[in-house]
C-alpha cells in the first residue's frame, strides 16, 4: 500500500513523539523544553511559527501520553482520543499545498498554537489508519529489551523492530550466536 508523503509524515512524527518518553530512547525526557520542542517540529517539517513555548511543550507531552494508546489493539480507545483531539482545537480544515507535500489537509487554522498543529496532524494520520483498517501499522518494537514504538509501512506489514536501537541486528545475532552454542 502507498501512502501519501503527508501520511507517512504524520505518522512517523506521532512515532518519534511517542519514541520521546523517558526510558525509550534515553533515560531523559526529550522533549522536556520548548527549544526541544522547536527543533522536534523543525526536523518534522512543520509549516508556520515553529518557536514552541511552555505550554506547547504540555500539550506534546498530553499527546504523546495520550496517543501511546495506539500500540495497543484498542480501535474504540484510539477513536475516543481522536475525538478528544478534536474537540480540543480550534477545527478550521482547508487543503494547502507547501514545499514538497502537495495537496494536503490541515485540520487546525493558521493562527492555532503549535500544540494544535501537532494534535491536528496526530488526528488527522489516525483518522486515516481507522478508516482504512490499518492501525496495526503502529505497534511497539519486538526488541525484548525495546519499547520503542514504529510505523511499519511495509506492503505485507512484515516489519517486527524499531529503526532507532538496532533491535534487529542485535535480535539476529542473538539468535545465531544461540545456534552456534547449541551447535546446529
């Protein structure tokens, strides 16, 4: 399945705010400032101000607590915090078209804080992933000692591990390292 560049986006920008908890991929909180915070929505592309204050740090903290949901298999749970998402911003859709995305759909209006932006766009990837069946793309890594979350984009959604801690290759070295001990 080919998804759209605004999806894929949106989806990995959801993945790596969940992947910013403490105990993920550092025992710090990694979006703890609001100069984290900036850089976080720069390195994803975020049109309009980017300069995130205090309370946009808060608000990406509520979203990436609240939208850990979708590494579960809780299609009812996810849809609630959808909702949630949108009753709490300032909902003013339009199609835009900016830099190397094309034409695409912002939920959130142009004079809407940073935190809006991000729940807008968190909203809006999810409501896709619903409607199409495809929640299952997001789930957490099968690296044992992982709990780093990823979007598997695959045709046949064979993907098990994270791209962030290596998972795989230690998964697989582990495993032949097993094998040349039980001498198979």
């Amino acid at each position: 399945m080919s998804f759209p560049i605004d999806v894929r986006a949106n989806l990995q920008m959801l993945v790596d705010l969940l992947n910013t908890a403490p105990g993920i991929l550092s025992t710090d909180d990694l979006l703890a400032s609001p100069a984290q915070l900036s850089e976080f929505v720069r390195d994803h592309d975020f049109s309009g101000p980017v300069e995130a204050n205090v309370f946009d740090v808060g608000v990406a903290v509520l979203l990436r607590e609240r939208f850990r949901i979708v590494l579960g298999d809780d299609t009812d749970a996810v849809v609630a915090a959808v909702n949630m998402s949108f009753d709490e911003i300032r909902v003013q859709p339009r199609l835009v078209s900016h830099g190397q995305w094309g034409w695409h759909l912002h939920a959130a209006g142009a004079g809407s804080t940073l935190g809006e932006r991000m729940a807008s766009d968190i909203a809006l990837v999810l409501t896709d992933l619903v409607r199409t069946g495809d929640l299952a793309r997001l789930r957490p890594c099968a690296g044992s000692d992982c709990s780093a979350a990823f979007a598997d984009l695959t045709r046949n959604l064979s993907k098990r591990f994270c791209d962030v801690r290596s998972c795989a290759n230690r998964t697989h070295l582990a495993a032949s390292r097993a094998r040349r001990a039980s001498g198979d």
